[in-house]
C-alpha cells in the first residue's frame, strides 16, 4: 500500500523537508504533495494565467483562485492531511487546510506547539490525531504501516 500525503501549513520554513527526509529514512510508502511553496508563484499566478490585473486586490483574488483550485485536486487525491501550525506565522491557510481536510472527511494529523493547544482545542478534537512534533507526526504516520 502506497499513501499521498498532503502537507498543509506554512511555507517559510523547511518543516516539509524534515517530514520527507524523515519518512524517506524509515522507508515509508508515501507521496507528498501540498500548497505552492514558491512564494512568488503562488502570489502571481493568476496575473500568469489571466494577464495584469488593474489593482492589488483582484491580484490576490486571481492568484487565490488558482492556488485554491491547486489545493483542491491535490487535498482530494491524498488519502491522508498532516497540518502544521507553527508559532511564527499567520496561520490562517493551514487553518483553512485543515479544516477543508476535516470537512471533506480527510483523516488529518495535526500539529501544533503546546503553547497553541487552546486556540486550536475545537480543530484538535475534530482531528484524527494531534501531536505536538513532526517527529511524532512521522511515528504516528509509520504507525499505519505496522
């Protein structure tokens, strides 16, 4: 059995690289995919796509449709979401990823800080598991093999 892992949350930092090394190391059946990680693309698509837009709002609206369209098909194929809240940026898409996974009766791991545990408690109960590491995310996803 072979499993698509969508990885939903921030895209500053190089927490997908650690979940895939990780998962590579323990020989783990499973395919990644996940949100645009090139900033740039991801903000100027729709201008890619539809041409120059007359202001930064319909900009936005362009790109969030194709980015939205993007997250759509690939969260529908995974047969598994992990979504990380991490303490140093906005959270509002991993918010909207996981809870669009839930919604769509995605299993869903989730991840987040001790720290953030109150202001997530309603997602963290609606979740399939919430830990509080990827390490831990990983043992929990090696834990399906088993």
């Amino acid at each position: 059995m072979r499993l698509t892992v969508y990885l939903a949350g921030e895209i500053h930092s190089t927490w997908r690289e650690e979940i895939k090394k990780k998962s590579l190391a323990l020989d783990l059946p499973v395919d990644f995919v996940g949100p645009m990680e090139n900033h740039d693309r991801s903000d100027n698509i729709g201008e890619e796509i539809l041409g120059e837009q007359p202001n930064a709002i319909s900009k936005d609206a362009a790109a969030s449709s194709f980015n939205n369209l993007r997250t759509t098909v690939l969260m529908q194929k995974a047969d598994l979401v992990i979504a990380l809240f991490g303490e140093q940026y906005k959270q509002w898409n991993t918010a909207m990823d996981a809870s669009s996974a839930l919604a769509s009766g995605k299993p869903t791991i989730i991840i987040r800080p001790e720290k953030l545990h109150h202001p997530l408690k309603e997602l963290s109960a609606k979740a399939n598991a919430t830990v509080e590491t990827c390490d831990q995310a990983i043992k929990a996803l090696s834990y399906i093999f088993e």
